[in-house]
C-alpha cells in the first residue's frame, strides 16, 4: 500500500504508525535490492540535505552522504565547528536559514529539545540522526536486519542488555511496542527505561493491538530465556564519559558473552549492536565475531533505511 509520508519530520518513532513504519521498512528493501541490481533511478535529484553534526558519527554520517549521492541528491556535512550553530547563531535561526536553502536537515546532538526546534522553525524535514534521548533511525535499520533473518517481526523476542534508559534502549523499546515485538530491557535496576516512556509504550501496545509487550529485569538467565535477538549497548554513551567507571561497576554482570548467548537455549538467537562497540566491556570479542553476530548487516542497512526515509519525505516518490 502507497503511504505519503511527503513533508513528515523523523524525530521518533513515537510519531508514526505500525503501517508507516512498515511502509519504510518495504522502501528500504526495495531501495537495497535497486541498489544491489545497480538501477539508476535518482528519486531525490536535484535535492540538498545539510548534515548538523554536535557528536562525532561513522555510520550515521557515511549512510545519509551515500544515500543522497546515490538517489541524485547533495549532502552538506556542518560540523559543531564549521558554522554559528551552537556558538553566536541560535537554533531557531539557524533552522530558519538552512530551511530556507536545503530540502531537509539530519541533526545529530545532545538535547532532544534541539532537534524538536530544528523541526519547528525549519519548514522542511528534519531526520533525527540521534539525540540523547533518542536514535530512530537506528531502529529502523535494526528491524530491517531483524526482518531479513527471521521473515517476521511480530512475536520475536528481543533483549536489550546494559543501560538501558539511553537512547538506543528508549527507541528499540518504542519500535517494538509498535511492530509487535517482544522487549526485555535488562540491566542494574538503577538504569531501567523511564516510567512514563513504558507507559507510553503500553498504551501503544494497547491501542494497536499490535501484540507486543515491554518489560524490565535484572537477571539476565531470565531475560534471554528463548530470546530471538540479543542486543546491546555501549554502557555509557556520547558525552557520559565520566560515567565510564561507575558503570563498568554496575553492568559487568550484563556483559554478553558466549555463556549468555547459549543460555537462550535458542540455537538461532542472533547477537546486534548498534555499533560503535566497547568490545570486552559489552560485549566480548568472540560474540562479536561469531556467526550469529549480524552487526555487519545492520551497519549497512543503515544506508537503505535512511535512504527511505529522505525519499519518503522529500523524494520523487
Ligand atoms: N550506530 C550509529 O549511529 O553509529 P555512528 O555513531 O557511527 O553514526
Ligand atoms: N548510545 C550510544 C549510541 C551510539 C550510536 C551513544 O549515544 O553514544
């Protein structure tokens, strides 16, 4: 089914439907598969994007360049130091110029609050490329991988390991809650998801139907129990490096390492992660590298996804 998902923001998940989201999912697959086929079809010719950066991205960075460069479109990096922004220049104004020469803008910072600005003033799209709140993009990217190995979302089991009220913990808690899946966040019960975001995400569970369920723990026997998907984190993210030693106390015991992984007693459970890894903090060295380690394959549909969403919202589709 067409959707129009023509002049939308992509702040959150929050913000759009089971089937919109699904919508993306299927536009990522098909953008991959032209891709892959090597079909030339620019749907964003003739387009500009500015790319603002605060924090430092690999992968964020490389797939919204290479996507705009593969559907025709041009991309401008600004980094924290390369403009006004966050210096003599405000965010609102900042929004109002760049809105008024670019067909969209990816923000990547600190506070969500600035991309909610960003998207106020700015009068064309704005893709949120990750805040401290929140990482949308991402989730997309990890359901597309999810979907590709297992056929289906709904009624997967999905285990979110570490500190889980950061941003990748709050968004895969919402993607879930929206398609269906099942989430289990397990880490110190001192960094369980926010109240009010499981709430919000039960009554999405509620008012879809969708299926799916959140829930929190601190044993992680119990929580990857059947687990289909084994996910996880850095333990302290952009801009908490003086946490670094407080949590390496806290969430040792939620390390995903070869004996967490049999213990699902699910032969099939694949390990993700949304990468830049921590290896021998989060994760060991030999999950990281084992055959059910699909991180490769989630790193790369970042491009597809993001892909989708720059089409969806201001393309020629
Ligand atoms: N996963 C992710 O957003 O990676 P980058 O920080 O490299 O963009
Ligand atoms: N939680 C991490 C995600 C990086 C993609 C961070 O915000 O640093």
């Amino acid at each position: 089914m067409a959707i129009n998902l023509r002049g939308r923001n992509f702040l959150t998940l929050r913000d759009f439907a089971k089937r919109e989201i699904e919508f993306l999912l299927d536009l990522s697959a098909d953008l991959k598969a032209k891709k892959r086929a090597r079909l030339w079809n620019p749907l964003l010719k003739g387009r500009n994007v500015a790319l603002l950066f605060e924090k430092s991205s690999t992968r964020t960075r490389c797939a919204f360049t290479v996507a705009a460069d593969d559907e025709g479109a041009h991309a401008e990096f600004l980094g924290k130091n390369d403009i006004h922004f966050g210096g003599k220049e405000d965010t609102k104004d900042t929004a109002r110029v760049l809105g008024r020469m670019f067909d969209g803008i990816q923000f990547r910072g600190f506070k969500h609050s600035t991309v909610e600005e960003l998207a106020k003033y700015a009068g064309v799209p704005v893709w949120n490329g990750l805040t401290d709140d929140y990482h949308p993009t991402q989730i997309l990217a990890d359901m597309l991988t999810i979907r590709e190995r297992f056929g289906t979302l709904a009624g997967k089991k999905l285990v979110f390991m570490g500190d889980t009220r950061n941003n990748m913990g709050n968004s895969l808690m919402i993607g879930c809650a929206k398609l269906g899946l099942h989430y289990v966040a397990c880490g110190h019960s001192s960094l369980f998801p926010r109240e009010d975001l499981v709430r919000e995400c039960n009554e999405i569970i509620a008012e879809s139907g969708s299926g799916g369920s959140v829930s929190a723990t601190s044993d992680p026997a119990e929580a990857v129990r059947g687990a289909d998907v084994i996910y996880t984190d850095v333990w302290y993210s952009m801009g908490e490096e003086d946490k670094a030693a407080a949590r390496k106390a806290l969430l040792s015991p939620y390390q995903v390492n070869m004996e967490l992984m049999k213990s699902t007693g699910n032969p099939g459970t694949i390990f993700m992660h949304c990468l830049p890894a921590f290896k021998g903090n989060e994760v060991t060295e030999d999950v990281f590298e084992s055959t059910n380690s699909l991180v490769f394959e989630e790193a790369e549909n970042r491009l597809h996804t993001i892909k989708a969403v720059m089409v969806a919202t201001i393309g020629d589709i």
